[in-house]
C-alpha cells in the first residue's frame, strides 16, 4: 500500500489480459510507467503472458518450483562425495517413484486428489453460471456478474481459456456439461487420469549393490580429482530472493500434546521495489517456498 492506494505489480497486470484482452493490459502498463512497458515489451509474450501460452503443454503457471522441491530433499546429500551423493538420491527417486506407484492403485476417484478438490470448486463456481445451448455442444455461458463465455464441449474449449491451458474443466465448462446430464471427468484431459498417471511412474529404479559386491574388471581404479577447499564456511542454504523473509510458526496447542512437533518455519514474500534497467517497477508477490 502507498498511502491509501493499492500497489500492484505493474509486470502482473497483464495477467487480465486473459479477460479483458492482452493489449488493453498493455496500454495499461504504459499509461502508468512507459519504461516499465519499454522493458517488458522487448520480452516474448509466451514467456510471462497467459493469452500467448500454447495450450497443448496443459500447463497455465508462471513458475515451476520443481528444481527448488528436488534441491530440499538433497540437501543431506548434495555436500557428500559423489558417489554417495549420487546414491542417496538413487534411494530416494526409487522409494519415491514405488510410493506413487502405491498410492495410485488406491485413488478414490478417477483422477489424483489434488485435480478432485480442484474440480469440486468449480463445480461450485458453476452454480453461478446459466449455459444457453447454440448446438453442437456449443454453448454460451452468462456469469451471473454480467459475463459471457462460448464453450465448445466438443472441441474442449472455453473463451476463458483456463479450460484449454489446463485441460480441467472451468465453471463455464462444468455448467455446461451439467445440462447435457454427461460426467465432469470425461471432459478432463487424459494426462489427470490414473493410466497416465502409473505409466509415468512405471520404470523402476532398479537397485545397486554396495561396492564391494561390484564385478572385478581388472582395470585400474579411478583416482578423484584434486580437491582444493575453498575459503569460508560451506554453503547449504540457497540464497534468498528480495523480499523473502522468514515467517514465525504458529504458536503451539495449550496444552501441548506429549508428541507434539512444532511446524517448520516458512519464507514469504513482503511487498519491495525492484529496479530493472532504468525503471523500477513496483513487485507485490505472495507465495511460499
């Protein structure tokens, strides 16, 4: 906040462009902060924007996490010696892919938990939706706030677009599919559905004896390289962002079970100015690591 004025990143403001239309979010931008556009207008839209994203990766987020995931659980290992690092995190890509494997065979419902609750909320949101049939399972949707939306059941496609970035049916969609009486999971894409899912953890990873038990090949050992320690303390924590700071955990129950653990402490992020280039452009992030 400045003042009595909200501040919201200039860089995010396109993100309505997936309603109101990418330019208009555009000239938006410009209005308030023509270096913040001038910088941001040399970038290719299908890097930060939701209107140019190619909707066959059915994927509709910004920033994917997975390296930053896979980077805290080997933080015990990624300071051993190669060969141990490299089997510590054999066992715990093998014990994780069987673990997936077992909790797939088990799911109540035809996709995984996380896309169920994520379709039960829509399915709420499409109670605020009223679908006029034009044929053909073409439909058009009037939001009960005064918005229109054309759904395509057969092609898959809502002009909210969150339907084709995703490939989970939107509320538009879902009211839809309501009235023509046919199953929400029908119209989800097939990358959600169990098949695809154990097919993507089928390989195993096969263990590894330990070394003494290696075949014999009479050639000579390997020596390691040469190892020069650097100056300082080793690193192990990864360098945090601007504006990241760390949250308190919630206070504990009273009274305090005897095997209570206290929750970890989290990182958020705080409102801070950024400068890129010559301008600076306000950032206003909300998110945990």
């Amino acid at each position: 906040m400045e003042g009595n004025q909200p501040v919201f990143c200039k860089m995010y403001m396109c993100l309505e462009a997936c309603k109101k239309g990418f330019f208009g979010g555009m000239e938006k931008m410009k209005q308030q902060d023509e270096k913040a556009w001038i910088w941001i207008h040399k970038r290719p839209p299908q890097n930060w924007s939701r209107a140019y994203f190619a909707s066959h990766f059915k994927c509709d987020i910004f920033l994917n996490n997975l390296c930053e995931s896979f980077n805290s659980r080997i933080i015990d290992a990624r300071d051993k010696a190669i060969l141990t690092c490299l089997e510590r995190i054999m066992v715990y890509i093998m014990l994780r892919m069987a673990n997936r494997r077992i909790a797939a065979r088990h799911w109540k419902h035809p996709v995984g938990p996380r896309i169920f609750k994520i379709i039960e909320k829509n399915k709420l949101g499409a109670s605020q939706c009223i679908p006029v049939m034009a044929g053909d399972k073409k439909f058009l949707v009037q939001h009960m706030y005064g918005a229109e939306f054309v759904v395509d059941l057969r092609a898959k496609t809502c002009f909210c677009r969150r339907w084709d970035l995703c490939g989970i049916p939107c509320p538009h969609a879902i009211s839809c599919i309501f009235s023509m009486d046919e199953n929400v999971y029908d119209y989800t894409h097939d990358c959600y559905k169990q098949e695809a899912y154990l097919n993507s953890y089928d390989p195993i990873v096969h263990p590894v004896p330990s070394m003494d038990q290696w075949k014999k090949t009479g050639l000579p050992a390997i020596s390691p390289p040469l190892y020069k320690k650097q100056p300082g303390r080793p690193k192990i924590s990864r360098t945090k962002e601007v504006g990241e700071v760390q949250a308190p955990a919630p206070p504990p129950p009273n009274p305090i079970p005897q095997d209570y653990i206290p929750p970890p402490a989290r990182l958020t992020r705080i409102f801070v100015k950024t400068e890129i280039s010559s301008s600076i452009v306000k950032g206003k992030g909300v998110g945990t690591s």
